[in-house]
C-alpha cells in the first residue's frame, strides 16, 4: 500500500488519528461525503481542528487513508495453488468491498468526486487502493499467466478489475459466485 502524504510537523497521536479516520467513516455513512467537512470531521472525533488540518489538507486525504487501510485488509485473500481459485477469492473480496464495506463506500465516494476534482483524482492515483491489492494477486499468479510478462502491469490490473467495476458502479448489480468465476477465467485465458 502506498503511503498517503502528510504534511510535516509534529508526530501524530495514534488516538488522535484513530479517531479522525474512524470520524471520517462514520460521518461518510451518517451524511454523505459532500456534507463532511474538516470542522465536523474534528468535532466528531473530538479532537482539534488544528490536529486534523496539521495531518491532512483535505477530507478527501483522510477519507483515503481510512479507506486505504481497510481495503489492505479486505482485499486479501490467501494464496492458493490454482490461480482461478486465487482470482475468484480476490474477485469475491473486490465485490463485498465495493457494494457492502464502509471502506468500499468511502473508496466510491471517492471516486465519484475524482470526475470532477483534479486534486480527489491526482490523490487516487497517487494512492491505487485497487491497483495495489490486484498487483499482490497478478505477482502471485504471474508463473502460471502466459500473457503476465507480455502485458503492462496497469493494463493486466484493468483487465481483472475492470469487468467487476463495471458490473458494481455502472450496471449498479453484485454479480454472482458463478460469474466471479467466470470472470476468473476469461481473466485468465
């Protein structure tokens, strides 16, 4: 997982930042991302406005970090002998996140403000939640792929998560265990 960057300063209180990411998911579920603000992000996790603006530039840079963190640990599947396996394990993990975890919900927030804030979208490219976590599947199963030393690693990681991205954020549906594995296995051909 890539960093995200902080500003200089004095070294963070673990409970202090505890509580801004966990503020930060909570107001996302209670008020939506536009309602957030770094006033109400601090009074909800009853720190200091100076705190959070002295850790993070903006709402978006905290929403990211929490859902950075969450998604490290959602998006992690074992490893297994057979890839497809392997691919449908993560397609699964990919699907929850997105339509079920808080973190998904922050992660799509995001990702909807990225359309039209240059700063969200530089920030979510800076900081690839999903890319970083399908790069971990595409090294594993890299001895098995064909196509893995032949293509560029942004082009392989679209070509696994793009169908289920498709799938949850534009036809608006949760595919299936069947279709996950067939995902699974178009991905691998």
């Amino acid at each position: 997982m890539t960093d995200i960057p902080r500003s200089a300063g004095r070294p963070r209180s673990e409970s202090a930042r505890s509580a801004v990411l966990r503020a930060v998911d909570d107001m996302l579920v209670d008020v939506g991302y536009a309602a957030m603000t770094m006033k109400g992000i601090a009074e909800r996790a009853k720190v200091g406005r100076q705190t959070v603006y002295r850790w993070w530039s903006s709402k978006a840079e905290i929403l990211l970090e929490a859902s950075a963190g969450d998604a490290a640990r959602e998006l992690d599947v074992p490893a297994h002998a057979d890839p497809a396996v392997e691919i449908t394990a993560f397609l699964a993990a990919l699907t929850a996140f997105l339509t079920t975890s808080d973190a998904g919900l922050a992660y799509r927030a995001l990702l909807g403000e990225a359309q039209h804030d240059r700063a969200v979208a530089e920030l979510l490219k800076g900081t690839d939640v999903l890319g970083t976590a399908a790069h971990v599947i595409l090294e594993r199963t890299r001895a098995t792929d064909p196509r893995a030393e032949s293509t560029n690693g942004s082009a392989r990681t679209a070509e696994l998560v793009g169908p289920l991205l498709y799938a949850v954020l534009i036809e608006g549906r949760t595919p299936t265990p069947s279709e996950l594995s067939e995902m699974a296995t178009r991905f691998l051909r």
